[in-house]
C-alpha cells in the first residue's frame, strides 16, 4: 500500500516538473520572439533617425555653403572605430592632427622619423574631400628627449630644427593646406616662453621657422597659434605685435590660430575676440579658430550644455561675420575621446557630440548659426 501511494507521488512529481520544463520552454520561446521583435523596433527607430539625419544638412555642407572650413583634431587611431570615422567624413572638411606630427612623435630619434599615423590621416582627408592643418612644427611641449637632453650648439639646433621642418613639411608639400608653424611661443605677459628654441637659438627662432616651412612649401598657409590670446589682452596684444614685426621683415606668416581653449566659467568676450580678428585683418592676416572646446565642470547638468551651446553659436558666429576667419577647428567632436578631463580634473563634456556620437545642443546651435548666416545673406 505504501509503495504504491509512493510510486503515485512520484508519478505526480515527474508530471509537475514535465509541466514545468513545458512552461518554462513556452516562456522562453516567447521571450525570444519578444526580443526579437524588440531588436527589428529598435532597427526600425535607427533607421528613422539615420534618415532624419541625412535630411538635415551636415555641418560641412552648411559650412561649405557659407565659404569656411569645419573641422577637428583626429588620432590615427581612432580612424579604425567605425562610428568615430562615419561621424567625422559627414560632419567636417578639415582635419588637424591631434598628436600625429608633433616633434616627439613624428621625429622621435635624430635619424628616425615615423610618419605612418600622419600619412594615414592626410589620405584620409583626401579620399573624403577633406583640407588638412598640419599641427605643430616648433613646441615647447612633446619633444624628443634626444632634442630636450642633447646640449646642442646654436648652430646644432639651428640644423636640426631646418631638417626638421624641411623634412615633414617637404613630405607634405601641396597637401597640407594650413600648418601651425610655431605654437604657444608668449607668455601671459607678453614675453617670448622660455623654451629651448628661444634658449638655445635666440627670438630669430620664429622667423626661421616660418621661412623654412616656406622654403619646403610655398602653398600652404603658414599660421602663428596660441591659446588666452583671443580676446583683447596684454597677450593677444604682444602676439599682434610679434606677427606684425614678422611681417614688417618680410617673414613668410599667413594666419594667426586661436586655439579657443575655454570653459563655461569664462569665456572670452565675443566683441574683443571679433575686434581681435579685425585687427589681424587690417595686417592682411587670417585667422582660423584652430582647437575650440568648452570645458564643463562635472558633472554637466541640460542648463550647462545649453550655455555651452550659446558659447559655440558666439565663436562660430563671429567667425562668419569676419572675412579673414576662413575656418572653425574644435579639439575633437565627440566626449567620448577629449584631452579635457585627463588635462583639467573635475571638468569634461567639452565637445559638441555625447560619448554615444549622439548631437549636443552645442551641435545644433552651431548649425542654426550657419542657417542664421545663409538666410541673413541672401536677404542682404
Ligand atoms: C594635446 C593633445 O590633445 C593631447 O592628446 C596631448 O596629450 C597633449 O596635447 N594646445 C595644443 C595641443 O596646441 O597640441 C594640445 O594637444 C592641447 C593644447
């Protein structure tokens, strides 16, 4: 009797668990056809956005349309992510290297030049229509240590620095369209930076430099860059004087960078950097906003990315009503890849695309600039 009622408690047991692997397969089967459905919606809502994204002109194609140049500094590297490098042929026609050509990286021993990286992003440019600002050619910063540790001669340094420049900038010849020749040279207080150059071979630094990076490429346009001299002050003042004594000698210079390294906290004033372009202008020079970022203290709240916004539509804005400011370069596009937060602790969000490539309202302020630009001219 009691095997029996046994065997039938088995019996009951082995029905609920056949029931419930039954269940439990039902279940998943519609969980995957759940998913699946899910994964075809979420394809589907990707799709839409694409489309609306293609409807809506690029930044390069408004910018094109109002005769300048958009751009960012890219890493070689970072060519190889599909979204990064999809991003960047759509949205911009101008590139800067970011690391690529500076002294350190592209010359990093006496007989070793390592131009790999540098020719991927100039062919890069090219075959997507795209001109490239070759960054930088005299530095303080990113030197080699053969050059930082060698106790050169003023002679020495003087040979090594001319086949330097006639090395890269001859490799490049008639394919980079503007180079930053020298780079953060003055102080805040308008002295020449103590660097190697100046120690070592004297102010003429400068004017070698530019007449060399002539010499190797008479096209390209030749650019003096530095950073807190957008505005009017005592450094943008001595770098006004620096370019007109170059000129005033003859010196081969075409354009002054403003790097546009800034914060939300303060921003440079929009009239001083305009009155700073006009006067720039009046010496026959151009200028190009050459690594704007907007760095944000973290985290970044929606009200801080729509000051953000605002600070973009001002630089861009000046920039398009200033004959002589031909192009608009930021330090990179999207936060996901941005110097700022290992630069400036605390601070990030400076750039104009999310780390997922999606749009700020710094890109879309940016663009209704450009509208604002092409609507207000065609009314003109
Ligand atoms: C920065 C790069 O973005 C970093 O990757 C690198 O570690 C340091 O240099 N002014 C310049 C640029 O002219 O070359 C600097 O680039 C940022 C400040």
């Amino acid at each position: 009797m009691k095997t029996l009622e046994i065997k039938l408690a088995y019996r009951i047991i082995l029905v609920l668990v056949a029931i419930l692997a039954i269940l439990s397969i039902i279940r998943g089967l519609i969980i995957e056809v759940e998913i699946k459905e899910l994964y075809n919606q979420v394809s589907e809502l990707r799709r839409h956005i694409m489309v609306v994204r293609m409807a809506v002109p690029s930044l390069r194609n408004l910018a094109e349309k109002c005769g300048i140049y958009i751009g960012v500094a890219v890493e070689r590297s970072l060519l190889d992510i599909s979204d990064y490098a999809y991003t960047v042929k759509q949205e911009f026609n101008i590139l800067t290297t970011e690391n690529a050509l500076k002294f350190g990286l592209v010359h990093p021993e006496l007989d070793v030049y390592s131009f790999d990286d540098a020719d991927h992003i100039v062919s890069f440019a090219e075959s997507n229509g795209m001109k490239v600002r070759g960054h930088t050619l005299v530095w303080h910063q990113q030197l080699p240590t053969w050059i930082t540790q060698g106790r050169y001669t003023r002679e020495e340094l003087m040979n090594i620095l001319r086949e330097h420049i006639m090395t890269v900038v001859g490799r490049y010849r008639g394919r980079i369209y503007a180079w930053d020749v020298v780079n953060e040279a003055i102080n805040d207080d308008g002295t020449l930076r103590d660097t190697i150059w100046l120690r070592t071979i004297g102010p003429e630094y400068i004017e070698l430099a530019f007449r060399w990076a002539h010499e190797a490429d008479p096209q390209a346009l030749l650019f003096y860059n530095d950073y807190g001299a957008e505005g009017l002050n005592t450094k943008s003042n001595a770098v006004y004087n620096l370019v007109k004594s170059l000129i005033e000698k003859g010196v081969p210079i075409h354009g002054v960078g403003l790097q546009m390294h800034i914060s939300l906290e303060n921003p440079p004033n929009p009239q001083e950097v305009a009155a700073n372009i006009r006067r720039l202008n009046e010496l026959g020079l151009e200028v190009h906003i050459t690594e704007m970022d907007v760095r944000i203290r973290m985290p970044a709240r929606w009200d801080d990315l729509i000051r953000q916004a605002e600070i973009y539509r001002e630089i861009i804005k000046v920039c398009l009503s200033a004959k002589n400011c031909k192009a608009f370069v930021m330090w990179g596009f999207t936060d996901r890849y941005s110097w700022i937060p290992s630069h400036f602790s605390g601070y990030g969000a400076a750039l104009i695309f999310d780390e997922s490539y999606r749009p700020k309202p710094a890109y879309y302020y940016i663009a209704a600039a450009f509208i604002e630009h092409l609507t207000k001219d065609n009314k003109d």
